[in-house]
C-alpha cells in the first residue's frame, strides 16, 4: 500500500496559499489597529495612532510568522497535537521576541497586549493549516475548533481592552 | 505518517463486520494503514491513525465501512456553523 508523506518541502510550499488568505483581512486589521491606538487622553493622537500602531503591527506580523510559517515548517517538532495549541507555542516565542524589541518602549499592559495578538493570531493561523494536512481528520478539527476559537476570540478582545485602556494608564 | 499523529477517539469511521466480505481493499487503498486484514475479515487496527478522506467507504464494495469524509479546514468547518453544511463549499470566494 501506498502511504502519503508530509515531508518539510511538501508543508513549506504550503505556505504562500496560507499567505494568500491575508491580505484583505490585513487591511481591516490596519484600519483598526492604527485607530485604536491613536485614542487616548488627548481623545485621539495622530502621533500615538503611528507609533503605537506600528507596535501593534509588529506584533501582528509576528502572529502571522509564527502561526503561518514557522508553524507548518517546525510542525512535527512543536509539542501537542492540536494544531492551534502548536501556534500558541511558536506564538509565545514570537511574542516574546516583539517584546524584546521594544522593551522600554512599553508599560506592562501594553507587554500583555502585544503577547496575546500574537499568541492569538498565531493561534488561529495554525489552526488553518489543518486544511492543508493529509493526516487531520475534520472531526478532529472540528473538536479542537470549537475549544481554541473562544480561547483566540478572548485572547484578541483582552489584548484590544488593555491596549486601549494603556493609553490612559501610562 | 507515524511522526504525525492527530487528535485521538474522534473518527466517525465504522466497519460492519457482517458485510465485510474480506476482499481487502480497504486495507490497499487507505493512505494510512488504518485497516489489516485479520483472516477473512477486515479490522480496525489504527481508528486513531484516519483523516476521514473516505476512499476505504467508497471503494468498499460490501459497503460495509462508513465514515462521514469532509474537509479538515477551518475556514470550511466556520462556513458550515455559519450557513448549515448544505449551502458551505470548499471553494467559494471565502475559501481557497
Ligand atoms: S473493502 Fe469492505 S469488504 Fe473488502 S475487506 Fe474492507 S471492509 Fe471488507
Ligand atoms: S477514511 Fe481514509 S484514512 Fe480513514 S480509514 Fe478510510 S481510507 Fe483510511
């Protein structure tokens, strides 16, 4: 019999086609993140909807790399099996590493703020790559579905809150 | 496939061993191994090693396998808690 294999090669041309599902949310993701961050105590500031965007972007495109490249790339190597607990893995690394690119730059809610976008986004992005595998069963995706979105759901709406909420803390 | 192992006790495959008539297809034509032939009879030996792709059902001329085959991919799985599996598709413009 023949049996499917799932080599390196064969998980990293998936990645464009993970890619290509982007670009329009992107653009909402855009439009949100630099209007959330512009409010503040001055009710809006161009100069924070900038820099403090570009810091929610960052983490953002983290989200993305960690849950849309480097998940189906390190796939066997990532510990659990559920493809959005992997993303959560490689989404606090990535995390991690955008915290450690502003660090000073930022108040510790901001910090929370920024780990769970990425963790969250990489998350669900993972999650995704369940259609792209010859070995997930839809009854297992749709399990692990229906415990990981509230999670990634709640992840996104608490780092929203205290990203708002910073501007007026710090 | 052994480094890559899913979530286990989900599958919805079935074998009725009163139909199976022993041909062995089953056993050929799946991609991972789930099925041995134990003398004249099929076995699930693996139930934890299917993707639910269907080809062992549809090529089971005793139609003694069942398994619901669908789509392993999110997006798919969203459009039919949104819409109802009837009016889902895996390739419309939200899909890929
Ligand atoms: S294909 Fe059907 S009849 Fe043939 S061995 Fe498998 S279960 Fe039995
Ligand atoms: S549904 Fe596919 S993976 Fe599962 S037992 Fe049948 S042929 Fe094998």
């Amino acid at each position: 019999m023949r049996q499917v294999t799932f080599s390196i090669l064969e998980r990293t041309v998936l990645i464009p086609v993970e890619l290509s599902h982007l670009p329009k949310p992107t653009f909402w993701v855009l439009l949100a993140v630099f209007f959330l961050s512009g409010i503040g105590t001055n009710i809006f500031s161009l100069n924070d909807a900038w820099y403090r965007g570009l810091m929610a972007l960052t983490a953002y495109v983290g989200g993305i790399l960690a849950g849309a490249v480097a998940a189906p790339i390190l796939l066997p190597w990532i510990p659990g099996r559920a493809f959005a607990l992997k993303g959560a893995f490689t989404g606090i690394v990535a995390g991690s590493a955008v915290l450690l690119l502003f660090k000073g730059g930022l108040i510790w809610i901001e910090a929370v703020a920024l780990l769970f976008i990425t963790v969250g986004i990489s998350s669900y992005l993972a999650m995704n790559f369940t259609g792209s595998t010859p070995y997930t069963s839809p009854s297992g995706v749709e399990k692990e579905m229906r415990r990981a979105i509230p999670l990634q759901a709640g992840a996104v709406v608490i780092a929203l809150v205290a990203w708002v909420g910073a501007a007026f803390a710090g | 496939m052994e480094n890559f192992r899913y979530l286990e006790g989900v599958t919805t495959l079935q074998l009725d061993l009163e139909a199976c008539v022993g041909c062995g297809v089953c056993e050929l034509v799946c991609p991972h191994a789930v099925f041995q032939m134990n003398g004249k009879k099929a076995e699930i030996g693996d139930p934890d090693g299917c993707m639910e792709c269907g080809a062992c059902a549809q090529n089971c001329a005793a139609g003694a396998i069942r398994v619901t085959p669908g789509v392993g991919c999110a997006s798919y799985i969203i459009q039919t808690w949104i819409k109802g599996k009837e009016a889902a598709s895996c390739s419309s413009s939200e899909c890929c």
